[in-house]
C-alpha cells in the first residue's frame, strides 16, 4: 500500500515535468522557426531594396540616353524602359510577397504559441501584431515603386503620338496600358491573405485539414 501511494503521488509530480519539458521543446522550436525564418525575411529585404535601386538607374540611365539622341532614335524605344519600369516592378512584388507570407505566418503562428505557452499579457502587442496596427503602415512603397513606372509611361505614350507614328504604336500604347494596370493590381497582393485552415496530424502519422 505504501509503494501505492508513493506511486500515485510521483506521477503528477512526473506528468507535470514532461509537459513542461515539452513546453519547453515547443518553445524552442518555435523561437528556432521565428529565427531562420527573420533571416530570410532580412535576405528578401535586402534583395529588394538592391532591385529597387537597379530599377532607378536603369530606367533613368535609359531614358536619358533615348533623349540625348532624340533626333536619331525612334520615338518608340521609349517604350524600353516603361515596360521595364513594369516587370521590375513585379518582381519588387513578388519578394514584398514573401517578406508579407513570412509576417503572416509569424503573427498567426508562432507568435500566437508563444503568446499562449509564454502567458504573454493582452496589453502587450508582439512585433507582427503591432505591424498590423494603424499607426505602423503606410502606402509610400506603392506611390514609389508605381509612381517611378507611371513617370516612365508618360515620354514612351507621348513619344509613340508624335505626327509621324508607325503603325504599331496604338498596340504599344495598350499593351503598356495593360501592364500599368496589372502592375497597379500587383502593389496590393502582398495583404491578400486570408485565414488557412488548419492541418492536423494524427498518431498514424495523416494528416487532415479542419
């Protein structure tokens, strides 16, 4: 009876040490995810602002070198650097995307964990929950990124109306239109996100989505 009753007092005392050992493991992995995971976001950050710089200078470099020999060139290479300005945008999108997937993932993730196994107070915002507060966004990378490939569209739609315009510019024109319109659709992908269902794996290992 003694044994009994010793056994049946250790165990609670045991069961509580392995959750809280498991805690711990889950904590970890979580703050090991949150790591890696600002890493990338640091990599994509860098890459981006890298594209954004080139972006600049080429399509800058490009339209001061179609105007210095405006007499010579035709008016429609100023169409190079306005579709350019476009594509650089979107892939300036496509790395703002990911930077956003990763926030996403961190606020409704592991930042959620951590806020439920750390007993985090409600008043007290984490990083990526204050990110989505008012006072911390803002739109000026879209009137930058757009406003440089709007600026760019301006000499190439007034250069291809000149008296002495070729066939091909009125598709020129709405090509170009098609991509300023695209391109402006595109700025606002980053915060499409919606909630994902959950996936849950069960203990043969298959996993389900509620």
């Amino acid at each position: 009876m003694g044994n009994a009753e010793n056994n049946a007092q250790v165990n609670p005392s045991r069961e509580i040490a392995q959750v809280q050992a498991l805690d711990e493991r889950h904590c970890k992995l979580a703050w090991d995810l949150f790591s890696e995971l600002r890493k990338e976001t640091l990599e994509s950050q860098k890459i981006r602002a890298q594209v954004i710089g080139f972006k600049i200078t080429f399509v800058g470099t490009a339209l001061g070198l179609i105007a210095s020999h405006i007499k010579e060139a035709p008016n429609e290479l100023f169409m190079v650097p306005a579709f350019a300005a476009v594509f650089f945008d979107l892939l300036i999108v496509s790395y703002s995307f990911s930077i956003k997937r990763i926030g996403y993932y961190f606020r409704t993730e592991v930042e959620a964990f951590l806020r439920q196994k750390l007993r985090v107070p409600a008043d007290m915002l984490l990083w990526h929950e204050f990110l989505q507060t008012p006072v911390a966004k803002h739109n000026l990378s879209l009137y930058r990124n757009f406003g440089i490939s709007a600026l760019a569209a301006i000499p190439a739609i007034v250069g291809v109306l000149n008296p002495h315009r070729s066939v091909s510019s009125p598709l020129l024109i709405g090509l170009l239109t098609v991509g300023l319109a695209y391109d402006l659709s595109a700025q606002f992908m980053p915060k499409r996100f919606k909630p994902f269902p959950k996936v849950s794996r069960d203990s043969n290992g298959d996993t389900s989505i509620a």
